[in-house]
C-alpha cells in the first residue's frame, strides 16, 4: 500500500468518513496514522535515534525561549520496573528499552540566578510552572513524531504523577524540577500491532469566531457509536466513551492519587503562587 493510501485510511480511521481532498502532504500524514503503541519488539533504541528526537524536542517553539524543560532517558530494567510500580503497575513501562521522563525544569533558571546574584521569585509563580508544563509537552510531541518518523512507536504516561515525591526521589530531581509525563519508547511489536484510534468530528473541537457548543450533543453521541465499536474490536470494555471520560473526573477518587498533586508540587519546590 503506498503512503497517500496509508494516510487516506488513517483520516478515515480518524473520523468514519473518508478524507477531503487534496491529499496532506508528508508530514501530516505521519501525525494522522499515529497510534500510542504499548507493546515493543526486543530491538533496543540507540543513541542516534534518541539524539534525532532530542533534536527535534528541542527544536519545538518554547516560551520565551526560556527551554523550561529537561528529559531523563531511563533504560536500566530495575530502575523501570521500580517506574512501572510507581505509574500504575503499567505493564509496557516495565518492558518498554527506554522510557524518557519529561520534567518541567525551573531549577536551572534558579541555579542561573544563583550563579547571576539575581533574584528569580518569578518561578515560584502558577505563571512559570505552567511555562514548564507546555514547554515539556510541545518538547516531547516534537520528540515523540520524530521516533515515529523512524519507525518506532510511543505512548505517554501520565502515570507519572501517581507518586511524584518517590518519582522525584527514584530519579534524583532537584527542587523545582516536577516529572509531568514518561513516554515508552521502542519498536512496535510485529506481532501485537495498534490501531488507529476514532477522535471526536472536527465540529465538535473546531469554533469558529465564537465558542457554540448547539450541535455538540449529536456529533459526541455519533462518536459513542465509532468508540464502542473500536472497543469492542480491541475486546476492550465498549460501554460509550461519554460514560468513560465523564466517570474519569468524577471526583478526587477517579485521579489515581494525583488529586493531591498541588500538595506534592509543594514539596517539590513548587509554590504555585
Ligand atoms: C499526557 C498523556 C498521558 C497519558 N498517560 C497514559 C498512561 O499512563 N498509560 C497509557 O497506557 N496511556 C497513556 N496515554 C495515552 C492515551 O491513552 C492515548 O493517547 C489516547 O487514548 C488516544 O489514543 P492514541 O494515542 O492511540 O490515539 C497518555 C496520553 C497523554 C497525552
């Protein structure tokens, strides 16, 4: 199958429906035909193509230019599965060969200041932790279609934040550095491929001048029915998506431990003012 197929499926994987034309070019046809992969072959992931994906990390756009983000690669087997524990018991965070750790990092503009005599009380502010949580995440979706792009797979782990303190601890973060997400890396296992996953019709997520959520209603019920078919294809529970995510938040119970996440940012070094 040549490429402009693979991505015109990959659309109508998305939405149902087959694609608008004209065709996407490259680029945007790898981003449509990505799938988080959770099962990885025994081939390990070497330096250069990490280096490629750090590249393109860092070459994502960042506030300011203030790059308020580090990234940890974890490939010891202990150290992952003592990861694993922490996120959830998550079976591909054992089994993944490299697990990245994307932190927000304002404890290098503090060593700056340190190192400058000046003053850097602008960190302990909302403003400059939530800097950080969007540099990270434009640095790891750079990083994550960069490992697509060489054929590997990807999935995001915020289970991460189940546990940040042990997390912090078990990585040796300074004060001011906070472990948002983890990404499994690796190659797709032959054997246990993913699928594409359907996401909401652009009417639903797309406004146009002024926010107008009228047709709403019709379109999520419509994408109830493409989920629970996907589920079901998956064997995986198939009651509707609505039900899903509205049980995801629920309450405090329904976050996994992370409802007491300000407290634990606290601890981190994080005043959050
Ligand atoms: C920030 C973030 C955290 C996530 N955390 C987890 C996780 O802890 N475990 C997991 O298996 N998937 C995790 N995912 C993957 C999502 O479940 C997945 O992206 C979503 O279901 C859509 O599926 P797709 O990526 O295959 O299209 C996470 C995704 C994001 C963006």
């Amino acid at each position: 199958m040549n490429l402009q197929h693979e991505v015109l499926d990959a659309w109508q994987a998305r939405y149902g429906e087959p694609a608008a034309l004209p065709m996407p070019d490259m680029l945007i046809g790898q981003i449509l035909r990505h799938r988080s992969v959770r099962a990885y072959s025994d081939v390990a992931v070497d330096e250069q193509t990490l280096n490629w994906a750090i590249a393109a990390a860092q070459s994502a756009s960042t506030s300011s230019n203030l790059q308020a983000w580090s990234v940890l690669a974890v490939r010891d087997r202990e150290r992952l599965a003592r990861l694993a524990r922490l996120s959830g018991n998550q079976r591909h965070v054992e089994q993944a060969p490299l697990l990245l750790v994307w932190l927000v990092d304002l404890s290098r503009l503090r060593r700056l200041g340190q190192a400058l005599r000046a003053p850097t009380a602008g960190t302990d502010y909302l403003e400059s932790y939530t800097v950080g949580v969007v540099d990270a995440a434009l640095a790891a979706q750079n990083a994550a279609l960069a490992f697509e792009a060489q054929g590997l797979g990807i999935v995001y782990i915020g289970g991460m934040r189940n546990h940040p303190e042990a997390v912090a601890e078990e990585l040796n973060l300074p004060s001011g550095t906070f472990a948002v997400f983890g990404m499994c890396v690796g190659y797709p296992h032959p054997e246990q491929p993913a699928e594409i996953k359907p996401r909401l019709a652009q009417s639903v997520v797309l406004h146009r001048e002024r926010y107008d959520a009228a047709a709403e209603a019709e379109a999520v019920a419509a994408y109830d029915l493409k989920m629970s078919d996907f589920q079901r294809r998956q064997q995986r529970d198939d009651r509707s998506w609505s039900s899903q995510a509205v049980e995801q938040v629920q309450g405090p119970d329904s976050l996994s431990g992370r409802h007491r996440l300000r407290d634990a940012l606290n601890a981190l070094g994080f005043a959050l003012r």
